[in-house]
C-alpha cells in the first residue's frame, strides 16, 4: 500500500513542462488510473463538473491534462 506521503513526493518530483497525456487509448486509461472505475460515471462526471469540469482537453488526436 502507498502512503499518501508517497504519492504527495512522488508527485512533487514529476516534470510540469508538459501536460500531454497522448492518443484516446492513453487518455482512458489516464482516467481509469485515477481510480474512478468503482464509482460509476455518473459520480465522476459530478465530481470533475464540481472540480470546473473536464480534467483533460485534447487538440486534434492529442489529449492533455488541464492545467488551472
């Protein structure tokens, strides 16, 4: 199990220069990684329209994670 100190340096360490996710296979799973799956989509969906809506955006194929 990861303690949630782990995730906070683990995420603390990772680049900011690029929000690119990739392609629709890889912008799914960017979802599924975040561990929404057991929720249901209607759950998700209310919590990314009460967090300001979608976490990602695309240009043309590509798929990036927003970056308020």
């Amino acid at each position: 199990m990861i303690s949630d100190k782990e995730y906070e340096d683990y995420v603390k360490s990772c680049p900011v220069q690029s929000s690119r996710i990739g392609g629709k296979k890889e912008a799914i799973q960017a979802i599924k990684d975040m561990g929404w799956g057991e929720y249901g989509i209607e759950k998700m969906k209310q919590s990314f329209n009460e967090d300001g809506g979608y976490p990602i955006y695309r240009i043309g194929r590509i798929y990036y994670w927003r970056s308020d």
